[in-house]
C-alpha cells in the first residue's frame, strides 16, 4: 500500500481524455469507495466485487492480458520466436505457444469460419497490485496506517 501524507486538503487529480489516450489499452486503476457487509464497492467502472475476489485479485500474480487483436497486430514476419522463450518467465508463462494458439484459431476463423476460442494471451509482467491509501497528517488514521506493518511503502 502507498500512503499519501499530503495535507493539502485538494483531491487527487483525474487525468484528462488526452492523457487517458496515450494510456497502454489494458492498464486500469480501480477505486475503492466503499466497503461493506456485501462486497468491496469499486470505481472505474462502478462495480461490486465479493471481499473473497478482491482479495484474490490483489495477491494474485502479477500478468498482462494482451487482446488476440492486439497479439495479431503485432505480428511480424520478422519476429524472434526464440526471444519470446529465452526468458524463463515467457517460457513458463508459454508464451509463444499461446500465440501459436491465437494464430492457428485466425486461420480456422478466415478458412472454416471457426469461431476463436482464446480471446486474449497472458504475458509476465513486472507490476505489484496494491491499494493506495490517502489520510490527512495528524489523524488517527494516518498513525494507524502508518504504525500498521502491512504497509510496506510509506510516501
């Protein structure tokens, strides 16, 4: 978790449709705005989601879902194969035979009209989850949270 300890009293600032455009396709930040007895309540979009989930979610490993129109984009007749499984974490991950997948399903679905399957490939990725904590200086949320050894990074 990161803690906030601005007092500024200003809220976060959103990020405006330019920004929002530069933004890789799959990145997201959900927001949490409330809990309750029936689930964590989250923004972006507006959701509920059971404690159970969210907390599967947030340890759950990290991984990028890349769409299989995004996988066939990219694809090159150039493209280093043996790259995509010099990394042990690709290779684990199969990567390449994911692709292998996405590609075959695209040759049924032009030739037979075979509906595809896989809709997108899990890559490795270096991203943490995490829950952004916000408080005021000087509260006894702020000395809870900070005092707290289950936040690991304090800002």
């Amino acid at each position: 978790a990161v803690v906030s300890t601005q007092s500024t009293g200003k809220p976060v600032r959103g990020i405006t449709e330019e920004e929002r455009a530069s933004l890789p396709p799959a990145w997201h930040h959900h927001i949490v705005y409330a809990v309750s007895f029936d689930g964590i309540h989250l923004a972006n979009p507006v959701s509920k989601m059971r404690t159970d989930h969210f907390k599967a979610r947030i340890e759950s490993e990290s991984v990028i879902l890349i769409s299989r129109d995004e996988v066939l984009g990219r694809l090159q007749a150039d493209l280093d194969y043996d790259e995509l499984n010099s990394k042990p974490e690709w290779k684990q991950m199969n990567v390449l035979g994911q692709i292998e997948v996405v590609q075959r399903e695209e040759v049924r679905r032009n030739t037979l009209r075979i509906p595809c399957g896989m809709k997108y490939i899990a890559i490795p990725s270096t991203m943490v989850g995490g829950i952004t904590l916000f408080t005021f200086k000087d509260t006894e949320n702020y000395k809870a949270i900070m005092s707290s050894e289950e936040v690991f990074l304090k800002v």
